[in-house]
C-alpha cells in the first residue's frame, strides 16, 4: 500500500489547502500531478525548492510528478503575489534558463523507476502551435470575466494604483496557466495540480476548465509560501535570494545559510527539505533541545541539503572551510597553509577578491578605507567604525579594535593576502599585485 501524500504533507507542515476527493484519489491509484516553474531566472532559489520537494515527496509515496517549466508562461507573467508587472523576457534568455533549471530538477526527481518516473514539459511546446484566435475561441469563452475577476490577485491589482492597475496580458495568465492543466490532463493524464498558496486560485481555474470545456474531474492542492519564525520571507537575506546555482550562491554560503537558521525554523526546515522521517526527525529535536549550543539540527540539515543540491565533494570543501574558520587556532592554521591550499580554500567558501597595489602596501592603509573604497563591504566610513567598535570586524581572523588601525606588509599572509571579515560569514580576500 502505498504512503498517504497528504497525511505526508501535514506531518511535514507543508499542506495549506486540499480539493475534497484528493486524498482519496491518491489513495486509489498511482496518479499523474504536476507543478509549474517560473524561468525568470537561470536558477532555482530556495522558495522554488518548496515545490522541488512537494514533488519529490509525491514520487516518493509512489505517484508520477510532472515538473512543468514555463516557456510559454515566462512571456506573459504571473500577477499572483505581486503588486507590479515584471519584465518580460526575450526568447534567448528563456531557453537559457529553462535549460539551467532542467539540470537542477534532474538533481532531486528520478526519471528512470518505472512506471512513476518524473517528467519534464515546457508548455511551449504546445502553445506555439495555438492562435490567439483559436484560443479566445475554443478556451476563452469557457471561463467568464466575471470568475477570473473574483481571484484575490486580481481584485488586489486592480483597486491599487491606476496608473500600474493589470495589463491584459498577466490578466489572462491564470486562463493560460488554466489550459496548460487541461493539456496535460488530455494527454498526459494529469489529475492533479500543486503549488504554493498563491497558485491556488490558477489551479481552481485549471480544474474549472477541464470541467466545463470537457466534463472532465480533475483536483488540486496547495502547500504553505514558507516563510521565517520572524516573518520575512523565506529565502531572503540582506544579499539577496538564495540560489541552487553554485555561481549564484557558494556551496559554503548555502551551507552557512542553514547553519545559522533559528531554532524553529529548523523545526520546520528539516521537515520539508529532508526525506528523513518523522521518527527521525522528533529523536533529533529531543537531541537538540538537550544540546541546543550542539546545534544539531541545524547541521544534520545542513549538511543533507547541501549534498542533495552540491554533491559530497562540495560538501566535505564546506566543512573543511567551517571548521579551519571556527577553530581557536584559525590564525594560525591559515599562516601555516600555502598559496595554493588557501587560495583553496577560499575558493571552496565563495569569498571575493579585490587587487591592491603593492606600492599602497608599503606605505601601509587604513584598515576604514580598506573596508570601505577598496572591499566595498561597508558603504559608508561611520558603517565600518560603528561595526570595528562593536567587535564584528575582523583581520586575518583576528578583531580589530582600533578602527585607525594601518594595514601594511607585516600582516599580508604568504606576502599576498589578507583576509577581511564582516560579521560572521561575509569575507572579502586583498590581493596584492
């Protein structure tokens, strides 16, 4: 018998709603579902993760997932969540990066176990061959104005400010993204339709479609926008989203990321980006809570997604550089590595690099200005003291106390570098040339 998805879904904190006769559905039979994924950029980030596991969970309790990447949907846009229209893209950048986003879904869905394998489609491939005529014609006229106006994203664009108010063109998403579930109902046997609590409202007018272009029964559900214990929303830093590409995101600030998640975020974290079970999952909380300064949890999440989205390699660089930065010793550790193995390292922890001359060198430097002009990780010479006077600066590992400090040679490492730290994980490495 196979495992219940949504009973899978709640324990997991992930169901937000659920069309009635889904479960049964999937209880009954091994069913067909999918999700749609946006290709505004040439990678997933950390939101779009949420939906890569509510698949993976599907195939794991033994159903077919159909990721759907939208190189149709890209040129339009989608309005649910947003208070403003979003630059469309050109043709060229698309298959770009729906080519990169491939790569990453292949990473977590099995495409070669039976009868259950996933499946990638581009709705593309079918759009291109309809007409605008033939499409208000034979799908437009099943779903009423007055039902695309009752959608939340609609109403919300619409009574804010005239003058951004909602083109046409994202106002007929939801009738576009409605016919992508009614092609793949026809012919791929799709039944279902997931996706996060703002997809809700396309995936009812999906179901509509199908109903009243065929009489056809078709269901959907939806899984909680995850967002953090404080509120913001997930995903997000002071730098910005959090990527699955390695060029957009180290493999070290990825792993970092988890690291330092709070406590119950964690709680929730482990639940939805691991495939371990419950039993698992409350044994480890018991362990942590115990031990919280351990920060277990934290780690066993980690390091599970890190290797699921980098690989082993990438993960063991990780923690070698976490573990050399963290020591006691890290100064010296780091003056006992030659040229190759730190800039090694440093490599494996994503940090950049700035040129300084030798001639500025020699004649030493403010350790403000090289925080500020030269790094750029400070905007302003008051952010850089105000940070040096609270403890969160430091050099080659070590804190720097005095913000008049003057950096010469005698604290280059291997007579080249130094090594600049903002807070806890933002690095920045000073070449000299």
């Amino acid at each position: 018998m196979r495992k219940n998805f949504i009973e899978e879904l709640k324990w997991r904190r992930m169901l937000h709603d659920v069309m009635p006769g889904t479960e049964e559905l999937l209880q009954k039979e091994l069913v067909c579902g999918y999700i749609g994924f946006d290709p505004t950029a040439d990678s997933l980030g950390l939101g779009n993760l949420v939906q890569v596991m509510t698949l993976l969970h599907f195939q794991q309790c033994g159903h077919k997932p159909i990721a759907l990447v939208g190189g149709a949907t890209g040129m339009v846009g989608d309005p649910s969540g947003k208070s403003s229209e979003r630059n469309l893209l050109d043709e060229k950048t698309l298959q770009h990066n729906l080519s990169a986003q491939k790569k990453q879904l292949e990473k977590f869905l099995n495409f070669n176990c039976g009868e259950n394998s996933a499946l990638i489609v581009n709705n593309y491939d079918w759009f291109k061959e309809i007409s605008f005529l033939s499409f208000i014609r034979d799908v437009g006229k099943h779903i009423t104005v007055n039902y695309m106006m009752a959608k939340e994203s609609v109403k919300k664009r619409i009574a804010g400010d005239v003058r951004e108010g909602m083109s046409f063109t994202e106002f007929s998403y939801q009738l576009i993204q409605g016919y992508d579930f009614y092609h793949l109902w026809k012919h791929h046997g799709v039944k279902i339709q997931m996706g996060g609590s703002d997809q809700l409202g396309n995936i009812y007018t999906g179901t509509e479609l199908i109903r009243r272009k065929d009489g056809g029964d078709a269901w959907g559900l939806s899984t909680h926008l995850i967002k953090k214990a404080d509120g913001t929303k997930f995903g997000k830093t002071e730098s910005g989203n959090i990527w699955l590409d390695p060029k957009r995101t180290s493999p070290y600030d990825f792993y970092q990321f988890w690291l330092n998640a709070a406590d119950l975020d964690t709680e929730n974290y482990i639940r939805i980006f691991t495939l371990k079970g419950k039993e698992e999952i409350e044994k480890l909380e018991v362990e942590h809570q115990s031990e919280p300064h351990l920060r277990k949890l934290q780690k066993t999440l980690a390091e599970n997604i890190t290797i699921r989205v980098h690989g082993q390699q990438a993960l063991d660089a990780v923690l070698n550089v976490t573990e050399i930065f963290m020591s006691k010793d890290a100064v010296d550790r780091i003056m006992a590595l030659d040229t190759q193995q730190f800039l090694g390292m440093l490599a494996d922890s994503g940090t950049a690099s700035i040129d300084i001359t030798k001639s500025e060198m020699d004649a030493g430097v403010g350790v403000v200005e090289l925080l500020t002009s030269h790094s750029k990780m400070f905007d302003s010479n008051g952010d850089a003291m105000k940070m040096i006077k609270g403890n969160g600066v430091s050099l080659n590992k070590q804190k720097v106390t005095d913000p008049k400090m003057l950096v010469n040679v005698s604290n280059l490492i291997n007579g080249k570098y130094i090594l600049l730290q903002k807070g806890k994980n933002d690095f920045c490495l000073l070449k000299v040339v």
